[in-house]
C-alpha cells in the first residue's frame, strides 16, 4: 500500500464510517474494509479508477467534489479523507469546511510548496517549480491552489479548525528523522488530522 | 431476423408458463386466486442455487429479454445487448429470470387474459398492480424455481424500481441490487405525461371504458398518441436533432398537415407498431404502478428509513440527458441509500439518447455493468473442473 495510505489506516478506527474524496481506485478503502470491518465510500470521477473501485467492491460514487458535498448530512461520517487533492479544489477552504460539517474528524494530505527543492527551484531558475513528484507545467497543473503547511495551519486558526496530529513526511511517504528540525523547509507531503 | 445466431447471443429460446394456484393478496386490497407468469430463463441454476439473477422489465417490456424466438424474429430479447454469453450479465456464469408482470400482455393473466370467475377477459376489471404486487409475484416465482436468494435483481426504468423495491420487501432474498435509469419515486412532471398518454388512451372513442376485446376493437389512436408522447420522452433534444435535424422526407414542403419531417414519420411509425402489439388496458395500469411507486412515501417521506431494511449492496445507474428519469433522481437515490449505511456504487454515464440510453450497449456502461457483475460472479462457488471465467 502507498506509504502515506499506510499511515492514515493507523488513524482510523475500527469499525467506523469512512468518506474518501477522490479516492483513486480505492486501496485504501478496500484495506480498511478488509481490515478494520469500516463502512467507506469513496468519490471519484476518473472512469478507470471508478471502475476498478466496482471490481474490488469499494463503493464508489460518480461525483465532482467541486460540485459541492451538499447532498450529504452533517456529522455523517467518523472521518472523512482526502489524499493529494485540495490543492486541485477550487475552494480549498470551502471544501475543509464541507468535511468538517460531513465528519467529525478529517484527514488531509497535500504537498508542501515551501519545501527547499520548489524554493531553489522558483529562487534560482526563476520558473514555477517541476519535479518528479508534481511533473506539471503552470498551464495544465490540475494543482490550482499550492500552499505551504504554514499557510494550511494559518487557515486551522483562521477558521477554528484543531489540528489533532500532523506528520511530515518525503514525497515517498517516510519518515526522515531530520523533517521534524524544519518541516516547512523539508517536509513535502504533510498528513493532517483535525476538527472543529 | 438473424442469418446465423451471434456467438454471444444465448440463442433460440422459448418462453415457459408457470400457474400459480395460492392466491396473490394485492396492495389494492383485491386479490388474484390463481394467475400465471410466463417467464423465459437463460444460462444454468448451480448446484446451490446462488447464481440467478433476476431482470425486472419496464413499462413495455417483457419476459422475452435475451435471444430469438426464432430464426424468423426480426430483432432479440429487449435486452439482449445486455445479456448473454461474455455479456455483462453472463450467462456462462449466471442463471437470468425474464418475467412478464401480472397485468402485463405478453402472457402473464392480465387484463387481456381470461379471468376465471367470468369466461370474459379481465379487460378493465384488472386490478390496479403496484410494484409491491409484482415483487411479491416474483418471490413467488423465486420459490417455484427453488431460488432462495438472488445473486442480483436487476432493473431499468420501471424495472429498476422493482429492484428496489425487492430489497425493500425480501432484504434476505438478494445479494444485489442495481437500479438503472431509474428513481424513488416519479416527479409532478414525470406523473404528468403518464396522465396525456392514460388520457389519449381513454378519450379513444373506440375505447369503450376499457372493454373493447368483446367489441373487437381496439383503441389504436389513443395507443399510438400515447406512445408518440412517451418516445419523445424517453429520447433527448440532442439525440433527436443527431437522429432527424429537420430533414425532410420529400426534400421539400409540401403545404399541407401530412407528416413531412423525418421526425414526425418516425413517430408515427413507431406509434402505429406499438399501437398493433401492446393492450392498451396494460399501458394504463402500468403507467399507474410508476405514478404510485413511492417507498419513502410510506415513512414520512424519509427515503433513508424507507431503505433501512435493504441488506444487499446496490449498483445504481443514470445517464446524462435522460430527463425522463434523470441522474438528479438517481443522485436522490444514492444519497438516501448512503443516508441509510447502505453499500452503492453509482455511476452516471456520458449518453446523447436520452432514456433509451439504458438499453444501448454504450461502451462505458456496459464496462461499469460488468464490473459490478464480475464481481458478484467472483464470489460464486466456483464450478467443478476450475473457474475457467474467472478473470
């Protein structure tokens, strides 16, 4: 299982109802399915990976999450996840706000914009940074909103929203004993779990 | 008509009649003492009877779903893009159930057929059937044929509510559930081209209150009206502009009322053929099941309580310009079913044709079908000898 899968499945209670928006296709619920008997669904909109989410029997449902979580009842959810995609969200801050209306806890996981390697990247070559990890050039990142865990944790206070954990971790998921010296330096991905 | 059978077509096939002698207690509040379903079954029932698969029809539809009467008939079963060896639902793996309703007309005793008490066709004395009534004939057939539990109830339209209503009224009868093209419950607008069809029917002079069998007639303008209506209904503004634009037939206009779009003939046509092969007292009773059908009408319109029962995962199905029943209805579906815990996976499929869309093999939908039917082949007993479809 990918590596930052890994550590949100050790966040989740057994037996608990779980939301996953944009969840691929599905591993991580299918896991804690098996796993922790948790009763998930999973928003997705890419054809392949709703299909494979049927096959595996992870309920999935047909859904863009800009569209908005209206439909969906308040405190419906023990927590709800998403992985990699707020910085894709129109609104990532409506959207924070609609998962914590839907679920009593959230689990959020982005990249770090403020890691050394995009800060060396924009500061010496001038350009919006590239990488392995997010290969897009400015026109056609589906990633409109970067930020930093600064600025991500300056919208926790903001908006009333308490962090219950964080770790900060390479953009191959490990734990690397030095990110905790200066995360927002050298932590690419953060996994976020808060509440209101 | 088919030159040669196609490889994955189930083939000739004939339809079987099943009499019922425990009389069927109906929501009306009247009841059928005995009746008889005509069904037609494809593929083989294992060993434990896991693998049936039940196909529930819509407002026209009927036992014939798959395959050729003969090599004569001009077109297969009604969803045979849908049904067959290799097919989404596959009959190599599944047992599949086509059935007539009761107060249908291709069979089954309904107002066409003779009602025992009186030696004269039912006519309009047939009582009014909801869709609790059809499901509880169904699991009445379900018994007949020693099917304890289905592997999956399938459904489109009408057919869909079915489904549903199946995990309502036997939540232990069925392991699957997919609804497709359908809803909960029909909207104003929905109820209100039922009543100009159930009205072009009824003002049909040659109507007769409904008793025009005795005077051998037929009332086929009402019929033909009420079909032009529906059509339209169940194709959309793109897909009738990719169809017929405003193309001519003659390549000019001729300045009088005769049918001169390609559209108008188009319904005409298929108004006249439906008006030669369908009962009319059948399309005013079936169009009346889908006004009636309202599960969270019951529970203080709570859909999610009215679900609460359902112990089967659902597959839930719409397609994008079908306004008839729209993907709003199905989204209304899938959140209920989410409201009440239940397992769904709902996919809303990209199609120009409206309605019909549900039984066209569209590419992508007929992948997400049989997705969803792979999986619930996968948790089958495997045959003796090795799971030689196992993919």
């Amino acid at each position: 299982m990918r590596a930052d899968l890994e550590i949100i499945n050790e966040w989740i209670a057994p037996g608990s109802r779980v939301l996953d928006l944009g969840c691929g296709d599905g591993e991580l619920l299918a896991h804690l399915q098996a796993e922790k008997q948790v009763s998930g669904y999973g928003l997705e909109i890419d054809h392949d990976n709703l299909t494979a989410c049927i096959e595996k029997g992870v309920s999935v449902i047909e859904k863009d999450i800009d569209d908005g979580l209206a439909s969906i009842g308040n405190a419906s959810f023990d927590t709800v996840i998403m992985t990699q995609a707020l910085q894709s969200m129109h609104r990532p801050d409506l959207i924070v706000d609609e998962m914590l209306r839907i679920g009593r806890e959230c689990i959020v996981t982005f990249p770090n914009f403020a890691h050394w390697r995009a800060r060396g990247y924009l500061a010496f070559r001038g350009k919006m940074p590239v990488s392995k990890f997010l290969p897009y050039t400015w026109y056609n990142t589906p990633n409109i909103h970067f930020c930093t865990f600064k600025d991500f944790e300056q919208l926790c206070v903001d908006r009333n929203i308490e962090i219950l954990q964080r770790t900060v971790v390479d953009h191959t998921h490990r734990h690397r004993w030095w990110i905790k010296l200066w995360p927002n330096m050298l932590g690419e991905i953060a996994i976020y779990r808060i509440t209101r | 008509m088919p030159a040669v059978i196609p490889d994955d077509s189930v083939g000739l096939v004939s339809p079987e009649r099943i009499h019922f002698e425990q009389p069927l207690e109906l929501s009306c509040g009247r009841r059928l003492d005995t009746w008889d379903l005509i069904i037609e079954t494809y593929g083989t029932l294992n060993a434990d009877a896991s693998n049936a698969v039940l196909i529930c029809h819509a407002l026209s539809g009927h036992h014939h779903v798959a395959g050729y009467h003969s090599m004569d008939e001009r077109k297969p079963g009604w969803w045979d893009a849908a049904i067959g060896p290799g097919k989404p639902i596959d009959t190599n793996r599944f047992f599949v159930v086509g059935v007539n309703n009761l107060g249908g007309c291709h069979g089954s005793t309904g107002p066409n057929t003779l009602n025992p008490a009186t030696g004269k066709p039912y006519g309009p004395d047939f009582p009014i059937m909801t869709v609790q009534d059809w499901v509880h004939s169904q699991a009445r057939l379900a018994d007949h044929l020693g099917i304890r539990q289905w592997a999956a109830v399938v459904g489109g339209s009408l057919g869909g509510m079915q489904a549903l209503q199946w995990s309502i009224s036997y939540p232990e009868r069925l392991r699957h559930c997919a609804v497709i093209a359908s809803a909960a419950k029909l909207s104003a607008q929905n109820i209100a081209f039922n009543e100009v069809a159930r009205q072009a029917i009824s003002k049909d002079p040659e109507f007769h209150d409904g008793h025009y069998y005795e005077r051998n007639t037929v009332p086929r303008t009402g019929l033909m009206l009420a079909r032009m209506v529906g059509h339209i209904t169940y194709l959309s503004d793109d897909g009738m502009r990719d169809k017929f634009g405003r193309e001519l037939k003659d390549g000019k206009l001729s300045f009088d009322f005769n049918p001169q779009f390609e559209v108008e003939s188009y319904l005409q046509y298929q108004g006249e053929r439906f008006s030669s092969s369908f009962d009319a007292n059948t399309y005013l009773l079936m169009t009346k099941a889908l006004d009636y059908f309202d599960p969270a009408g019951e529970q203080g319109h709570d859909l999610a309580a009215a679900l609460a029962p359902a112990q089967c995962d659902f597959l839930v199905v719409s397609f994008t310009t079908d306004w008839r029943f729209s993907p709003e209805r199905s989204r209304e579906l899938v959140d209920g079913l989410i409201a009440a815990g239940k397992p769904v996976s709902y996919a809303e499929i990209d199609a120009p044709q409206g309605h019909d869309a549900f039984l066209i093999p569209i590419p992508r939908y007929m992948e997400v079908f049989r997705s969803y039917m792979n999986r619930i082949a996968a948790a089958l007993p495997q045959p003796e000898g090795g799971a030689s479809h196992a993919r």
